[in-house]
C-alpha cells in the first residue's frame, strides 16, 4: 500500500481513496453514513476562499466537510476518478 496523507492535504482536483479515520464521535458516524468508508475513491472538488470547508465528491454526490474532520481521514493519493 502506498503512503497515505491526510484528506485535507489532497491537491484540488486529484483523486484519492480513503484509507483509514478514527471510529469515534458523531462526526466519523455521519461520515459512514455517508458513504466514507475505507477503499471508496473521492476527490477533491474545492476548498472555500479560506480554506474551510473542503468539497469533495464521493459516490457520485458532493458533501463537504470541516477541515478538522479532513484532517483526521487518511487517505492514498491517485486513486480513480470519484
């Protein structure tokens, strides 16, 4: 498996699958609930003007999430596009 880096250090427009977030809290609940779950490939669509919050485009559909919650999900660089 390659090197994974944070969701929040993804380049804008490149393609990702998710690797790994921390299995706790109501956030990471929403996440799953969301369709994050390890080996789904997303991509990152756009960060707001001050970089918070990150669009992303997963399974078809765009959600965006708090950066904090970006920096907790892992994630391997070059992945299929989302």
């Amino acid at each position: 498996m390659a090197e994974t880096i944070p969701l929040s250090g993804l380049a804008v427009g490149s393609s990702a699958v998710l690797r790994e977030f921390p299995k706790t809290g109501p956030a990471f609940l929403r996440m799953r609930e969301m369709g994050l779950l390890p080996g789904t490939t997303l991509k990152l669509v756009r960060t707001a003007p001050l970089g918070d919050p990150l669009e992303i485009e997963v399974r078809g559909y765009r959600l965006t999430l708090r950066r904090s919650e970006a920096d907790a999900v892992r994630v391997e660089p070059g992945g299929r596009s989302a």
